[in-house]
C-alpha cells in the first residue's frame, strides 16, 4: 500500500515543480509490543519508485509541466470519494464473509494459498533448503504490582517479662471479681428457677380456673343453643298451624265460591255439550263408526256384482237377438228365392240395446269366462226345429223369433 506525502506547492515563474518536506526522526519500534495493538500498523512512507512527483530522465535537462498535468482538486476528491466507498465495500463483505473462529491462546492463524487441483511435476527441478530465523517479537510481561513508597519512620522497642503485668499484684482484684461475679449470676439463676416455678404454679392454678370455667361456659352455651332451638321449633310449629288455618280457610271460602258459581253453569255447559254431540251413547257409536262402514261397503260390493251380472245378460241377450235377426234374414231370402215371386213383407225391427246397457261399460271376458257360442245359422228346412236357450231377460224376444221361423215354412 502506499502512501503520500502531504506536499506543498509553490508556483515560481518558470512553472517548475518543486517538493519539499518537513524533516522528522524515523519511528523508534518498541522492543515489546502491546497485546491489544496490531500487527498490520499504519506506517507513514512511501514507495518513491511509484511516486508521480518524482522527476525521471535527464536531470541536465529542463521538465516543464503542462498546466494540465496539475491535478484537479474536483477530481482528487472525487478519486478520494471513490477509494473511501472501495475500502467501506472491501470491509462490508470482509464482515459478511464467515471467518475461522479466533485462534487459542499461544497460536494465531496464518493465510495459506492452496490450488483446488494439484499438477503432476514430471520433470525433476533442482532444488535447494535454505532455512532462516527471524527473531519473534515477545509479549510485553505482566506490570508489577503497584507498591507506593513509604512516609513514615519505622521505630522499634522492646518490652521485657514484667515491664507491664505484675501477676501477682494484678491477678487477685480479678479473681475476686470472678468469683463474685460467678456467685452473682448463680443467685441470679436460683431466684429466676423460683420465680419461673412460682409463675408454674400461677399457671396451673389459672389452667384450672380456666378449664372450669370454659366448661361453665359451653354447658351455658348448650343449654342457650337448645332453649334457642326449642324457641324457634315452636316458632315454626305456630306458623305452620297459622298456615294450615288460612290455607283451610281459603280452600273453604274457595269451595263455597266455586259451588255457587258452578250451580248455574255446570247444567248449561252440559246442555251446550250434549247439543254439540260431545256425550254420545257408545253403542251408537260403536255402530257408527264399525258396523255401518262394514254394512255400506258389503252392500257396495252385492250391487257391483248385481250390476255387472244384469250387464252380461243383457250383452248376452242383444248377441242373441243380432243373431237371430241374421238368420231370420237369411231365411227370408232363400223363401224369396225358391217362391220365385212377390214374398210378404216382413217389417224389420231393429232391436237397440237398452241405455243403461250403452253407458255401461263392458267387461273384458276371457275365453274360458265366455258363454259357448251359437251354432250357425241353419239352411233350408232345418229352421222349423231350432229352439234357442234365452235367459229370462229376453222371453219375448224369443218368441218373435220361433213365430217368425214357424210361419215361414208354412208359407212356402
């Protein structure tokens, strides 16, 4: 690293640049360095080699600067400004980069260059050891301890066996104040024995007084508690007649009310009830409600039967009659034809079924329900002797039929 000067400038006429520099004495480096400096110490000096102000060249010949070689205080700062936020970035990241932990006491840690891959050296290079040993700088020792420096004067003297104590003229005062001093506190201690004995028998004289009257007292007391307890028995045997006595009255008073009230309302409520059908007979309703639903649907399902009974007769009846009306018909034509002549006219009558038989509606008979057919209409002269079965419904009709068939061969 290097560093500048500081410098001064002087301006002469000729516009040479000059430099000069107050001398000062090299920095003396101490034998011991101190525990908290560092090693990396700024030093203020500089490389000349790699000093712009140094002059190259002949020295015989005259350098004239141009005036644009004087740097520009704008740009020094500015390049100032630059190299300051360089050295800020350079520390930011140094903070933020994760470092070794601090090394033990006695070592220190030393930056080593390594290759990520390690070359193959072929050729045998010649080689030399060369050893050398710098002497370590040593840690500064502990300080010593600070003793200030005495003030005083130190005097002695000697003191001899007897020079300050006579035993024998200083030791019976004290003895006799032991003693005394120990009977003291003896008769002390007899009379606080009796007074502490005196002061037993006050107390147990006054735990008698007490306990007697303590049980004084709680036979006092239970005889207070049940005289009160009685008190308030009866207290509460008297409220509970007095409460019985008006809630007797009340019902009384009550009763009287609700049967003069009720004289007059219970016949109308319930001649109101029986007109409204709330009081029926049972067996009436029992009637009414199982035997007549029974005895209506029995009777529904005789006349659906009855119905549909009459409607097959007459279906059967008007087949019979169409039928018979067919081979009348047939009959009266094969006479025309063998007459050969004018052959009476008979009026044709158109039965109709009745309407109740229209609007009823006709049932789907199977072949094994439905009646055996009719026999084919007969050919010539087997018309005399046919008889049909007819139901009672279609006597009439019938007899038209056998009359008209009987006559016809008559005729002929």
């Amino acid at each position: 690293m290097t560093t500048v000067l500081p410098q001064k400038q002087e301006q002469h006429g000729g516009g040479t640049y000059t430099f000069s520099s107050r001398p000062r004495a090299v920095q003396q480096r101490k034998k011991y360095r101190d525990a908290g400096q560092g090693q990396d110490a700024t030093s203020l000096y500089g490389n000349i080699m790699y000093d712009r102000r140094i002059v190259r060249g002949n020295t015989y010949a005259q350098h004239t600067l141009p005036a644009s070689a004087q740097p520009d205080p704008i740009d020094i700062q500015r390049q100032q400004e630059a190299r300051r936020r360089a050295i800020a970035r350079k520390r930011a990241k140094e903070q933020l980069r994760p470092r070794s932990p601090e090394a033990v006491e006695g070592r220190k840690h030393i930056d080593v260059q390594t290759e990520l891959y390690l070359e193959e050296l072929t050729d045998r290079v010649e080689e030399a050891d060369v050893e050398t040993q710098t002497d370590t700088f040593l840690d500064r020792p502990p300080s010593p301890l600070f003793i200030p420096a005495k003030t005083g004067k130190d005097v002695a003297t000697q003191i001899y066996e007897g020079d300050l104590f006579d035993f024998d003229m200083e030791v019976k005062p004290i003895l006799e104040v032991l003693v005394g001093k120990t009977i003291e506190q003896a008769l002390l201690e007899v009379m606080e024995e009796e007074e502490l004995e005196n002061l037993r028998a006050q107390q147990r004289e006054f735990e008698e007084l007490r306990n007697a009257e303590l049980v004084e007292t709680q036979r006092l007391e239970e005889q207070e508690r049940r005289h009160r307890e009685e008190k308030e028995r009866r207290m509460k045997q008297q409220r509970e007649v007095l409460r019985k006595e008006k809630e007797t009255a009340e019902k009384i008073a009550a009763r009287a009310f609700a049967q003069s009230y009720l004289a007059d309302l219970i016949p109308s409520v319930f001649g109101t009830l029986a007109d409204n059908g709330y009081f029926f007979d049972p067996v009436e309703r029992d009637v009414e409600s199982g035997f007549m639903p029974w005895l209506m649907e029995t009777v529904e399902k005789a006349i659906d039967k009855s119905v549909m009974g009459r409607t097959m007769v007459d279906v059967l009846i008007r087949e019979v009659v169409a039928q018979r009306m067919e081979s009348f018909e047939a009959l009266q034509r094969s006479i025309q034809e063998m007459s050969g002549g004018a052959a009476p006219i008979v009026s044709q009558t158109v039965v109709e079924a009745p309407a109740f038989i229209a609007e009823a509606a006709i049932p789907e008979v199977t072949p094994a329900e439905a009646p055996p057919a009719e026999e084919a209409p007969p050919t010539e002269g087997e018309g005399e002797g046919e008889q049909a079965e007819e139901p009672e419904g279609g006597e009439d009709e019938g007899e038209q039929a056998e009359e008209g068939g009987d006559d016809a061969p008559g005729e002929a």
